[in-house]
C-alpha cells in the first residue's frame, strides 16, 4: 500500500543579524496515519521548524519534501499548522463562516462533532474563547488535501477538559482519512498519551 511521508532533511536556520543556529542538520519525518511527537523546552525552535515544515518559512537551508514532490508544487499546501494561538491566525475582518470557506466547504456532521454552533458561525473571531476558536482552526486545517497536520502545542492554553475532546476528535478523524500528526509539545504526558512514537528535538538539532 503506498504510503505518504513528509521528510524534513538536514534543516538548518538562523535569524538574519545573527550568527547564532537556532537549527542545525536536523532531519525528521512523518509517515500519514503516523502521529509523532516532537518533544523540547521553550525556546528550542520548535516553533520555526513547524513554521518551516508547513511551509510559513522560506529561508532556510536543507530541503522538505512530500515523498519526491516539494511542498510549494500545489496550490494546495498538504502540510497544515495548526497554531498555539489561533486568535492570532483568524483574520479579524471576517466572520467564521467565511474564515472556513476559505479553506473547504465543511460538512454539518464535522460541525457537530466539534460542537460548534450555528449561531458560532456569524460571530466575529473576537466573540469567541480561546477553546471555541481552536476548533475552528483545527477543522480549517482539515482540507480534504491535507495529508499532514503540524500540531504546535495546540491545547496547552486550554482546560483539561476540552483538551481531551479536542485530541481524542482530532485522532479519530486522522485515522479515518489517513492524516499523519506531528504532536509538538513540551508535556511530556501529553505526549507519551497520544502519539506512536516520540522524537527529542535535543537529540536530532545540532546546534
């Protein structure tokens, strides 16, 4: 059975002005159906690789790839972040239904099963938690295209409670459709809990 996988190889990156790697040789993959954590502390870069890995980032050195196929070959971009801050990624201006449109024509059972509301999708973003919008970017970034989902420490500002309902969901979904995740977190717990196998970004950055 083919098998879809995002290969990240001998990345390297460091901010204009500075001398100073953020990232150095590190290489990682992501197979679909996989869900792989990628473990490191604050300030490690986790955050520019995952900018990096979907494609947010263009300066870099080493190459990413979808088998044999660059990322930037389809208007489609398969490789989707789902950001820590999804206030930040919806633009103020539109209302959510059309923050959804944008991406795909989403179904009413997927509406449903993220218990979003219908009134939720005349709202502005700034009419809505921190919860209630991470569900909206999460169901965004499930185009029908995506194959691969970049997860950057999606549920840490959230309750436990909707924490569970947001992974436990976002798993089920990803299996369905084949979809590998990269989990990136700094819970260890977290972590260890949903994912299949689990990278340290200290172990694979060569700083």
């Amino acid at each position: 059975m083919f098998m879809a996988e995002l290969k990240a190889n001998n990345i390297s990156f460091k901010y204009n002005g500075t001398n100073e790697w953020i990232l150095k040789d590190l290489s990682i993959s992501l197979k679909d159906s996989q869900v792989k954590g990628l473990i490191g502390e604050s300030g490690g870069g986790k955050s520019t690789l995952c900018k990096i890995l979907a494609g947010y980032e263009d300066y870099f050195e080493g190459e990413v790839k979808i088998d044999d196929l660059n990322t930037n070959s389809s208007k489609i971009n398969p490789v989707q972040l789902i950001f820590q801050h999804p206030e930040k990624t919806m633009n103020p201006k539109w209302k959510m239904k059309r923050s959804l449109d944008e991406s795909w024509e989403v179904s009413d059972d997927i509406l449903e099963k993220f218990g979003i509301k219908e009134n939720w999708l005349n709202r502005w973003s700034n009419e809505l938690s921190g919860g209630e919008l991470q569900k909206f970017s999460i169901i965004r970034a499930l185009n029908p295209k995506t194959k691969f989902l970049i997860a950057d420490e999606i549920t840490t500002m959230l309750d436990a409670v909707t924490q569970v309902q947001i992974w436990k969901l976002l798993l089920s979904i990803a299996k369905k459709r084949k979809i590998g995740i990269l989990v990136v977190s700094h819970d260890k717990e977290l972590v260890h809990e949903v994912c299949d196998e689990i990278a340290h970004l200290n172990d694979i950055n060569h700083v």
